[in-house]
C-alpha cells in the first residue's frame, strides 16, 4: 500500500511525522509530490501459526529488487481498518446460505466491535452490486439488514469490488491512514459484471484495498471461480480460506467407504455433517479474523526518482530473518495517486 504526501491548508497539517489526516471532502484536486509506501505483513509459522513477536530488524523490504530504508514499523493490535463485507446473494448460494450468512454476521461483530477506529460497509451482489450499509462502526445493524437478504440470480462479484473502491459516498473522505480491507464471501464465479477481473485487481491496488475471501466452493467442485478468488487475494496480500474443502481432511476413510450419498463417512443430513460444516466455517471466520488484526506494517519512501516509468505498476519483496516461515503482502504498488 501507499500513502502519497499531499499539498494541504496547513491547519489539516498534524503535529507528528508519521499521520497525516485528509480533509473528509476535498476542496481541490489532490496534488501528488512524493510517495510513501505502506506495506501490510502478515507472517505465520510452518503450522499456520501467527508469529507476532518480531521486530524491526527481522524485516528486509525490496522495491524493483533494490533495497529499502524502512522508515517507520508497527506491529500495534488496534490499528485502524476499513472493511468491506462482500456478500454473494447469487443462486449458487442458496445449499449453505444460512449458515455464511450467519458466518458474516460473526465477522462483523468480530471486527467491528463499536470503537469507531474500526468501521465497515456492506455490499451484497447478485445481478448487479447494491450498497447495503455505507461506512460506518455499527455492526449490529449490519447484521440486522444481512438477515433479511435472500439469494437469487447471477452474480456480479468485479462490479462489487469496484463499487467497493470507488463508488461508495464515504470512500474519497477516507483516510489513508486506516488499512483498507475486502472480505468476499463467495465462491469466486462472475456472471453479470461490465468490469473485467485485471480491472478490478488494478482499482483494488490503485485504492490501498487488500482482497480476502471466504469461498463457498465444496470440496470435489472446481470452477474458473478458485483462480479469480486466488488471484484477487495473492495480488492484494490477502487469502482465501475455503472451509467445504477441508471439512473432510481429517475424517479416516471418507474416500474408503462408500457410501449412496457419495463418498462421504461423514453422511449429508447427519447431525454430525451439520456440525461439521459449521465448525469448518466458523474456524475460517477465526482464521480471517486473526489475520487482519494481527499483522505487521512497514512504511518505506522509494529510494526511485520520478519519471514516466514510475507511475507504471512497482513490484515489492518482503523478506523475514525467520526460517520456515511463511509472508503474506501486496506484490506492489502504483507510485501515483488512484485516477480520478
């Protein structure tokens, strides 16, 4: 992520080096001059652990494969972030939709428990995107309106990215200083977008937004829908949890035994299935929740001078002084303001 130095009235100017707090509306354009670089780290163990006890000197950042000063480093618990719900309300979620339904509500009472530090919005989609919830720190009346969305129709998963990075009342008076997050609880497929998947990769990278995912894929189903979850998150420093699939990875014999409802030692419509399936949605929404309010941030200025060539895509490396361990971050950044 970055954060661009802004030409400012000196009263929106804070004492302090590291926050910078724009005005809720613009008044004019917003003049770039130089670019500081926010990067986002998540690191976890050969387990899938989170390791949250390292400090500055156990990072290297590299821009274009150079090198970089990191300027400032932060590993507090209670950074602020802007999260967007993303909800599909297509036909194909109509088998599960009660219990990602209720999976959503849990993420949203998790992350946004009332400090208006954390804020978040709702969009669900279907046949087009639709604004449910614009920003705000009231999580109850997110649910609230959740509870009374139906599933139906196609789906129009890019629109809703895009709606989320530009289209929204509140997105041009956020700061940058928040983290900017996307949680897509879907199974990845589109079906009515005009927008296209490098299309809404490239917005999502141009407005600071880290794509996660919930997919509703079952296991044994695959779709083009697993790539576009994959390559919006991998390219954004998010990931994918996907808990239909490993609702069976730790059942002896599920391909073994046979059985008339497939292959299945847990049986569908078993109490045991049920419990199962929610138990591997819900360690997801645990997963999703760890992950965004345990990470490390590191903010750097490119050692790179202006020119034509930098205002085109910029690739970045994180390296970690830890062995085994795995790092998760955004792949790069544009040096230049998103377009208006």
């Amino acid at each position: 992520m970055f954060r661009p130095t802004l030409v400012l009235p000196l009263a929106l100017v804070l004492a302090g080096a590291l926050t910078l707090r724009p005005a809720a509306k613009a008044q004019a354009p917003i003049r770039v001059s130089v670019n500081e670089v926010i990067v986002p780290i998540t690191v976890t163990d050969e387990k899938g652990r989170f390791v949250s006890n390292l400090t500055k000197s156990d990072f290297k950042i590299f821009d274009e494969n150079k090198e970089q000063k990191i300027d400032f480093f932060s590993h507090e618990q209670s950074q602020p972030v802007v999260i967007g719900f993303l909800i599909d309300t297509s036909s194909g979620m109509m088998i599960h939709w009660d219990k990602y339904r209720e999976a959503a509500s849990e993420l949203m009472l998790n992350l946004l428990p009332g400090d208006k530090k954390y804020s978040g919005y709702l969009i669900t989609y279907g046949n087009q995107p639709q604004l449910v919830a614009d920003t705000n720190s009231d999580s109850e009346k997110m649910v609230e309106k959740l509870k009374k969305m139906k599933p139906g129709g196609g789906a129009a998963l890019y629109d809703a990215i895009y709606m989320a990075c530009t289209s929204r009342k509140t997105v041009m008076g956020e700061p940058y200083e928040p983290r900017r997050v996307v949680i897509v609880i879907g199974d990845g497929h589109d079906t009515a977008s005009k927008k296209s998947l490098q299309e809404v990769i490239e917005i999502a990278q141009r407005n600071l937004v880290t794509v996660y995912a919930m997919s509703t894929m079952a296991f044994g189903f695959h779709t083009d829908g697993e790539g576009n979850l994959t390559q919006l998150t991998s390219e954004t420093g998010g990931k994918v949890e996907t808990p239909l699939n490993n609702a069976y990875k730790d059942v002896a014999g599920y391909l073994s035994t046979p059985s008339d409802d497939g292959n299945y030692a847990i049986q569908v419509g078993t109490g045991g299935y049920t419990a199962e399936i929610s138990s591997a949605i819900f360690r997801s929404v645990a997963s999703l929740s760890g992950e965004i309010t345990t990470q490390y941030v590191i903010r750097y200025t490119p050692d790179v001078q202006p020119s034509s060539e930098a205002r085109q895509f910029r690739r970045i490396r994180v390296a970690v002084d830890l062995p085994t361990s795995q790092v998760r971050y955004r792949n790069g950044y544009y040096p230049y303001a998103p377009p208006n």
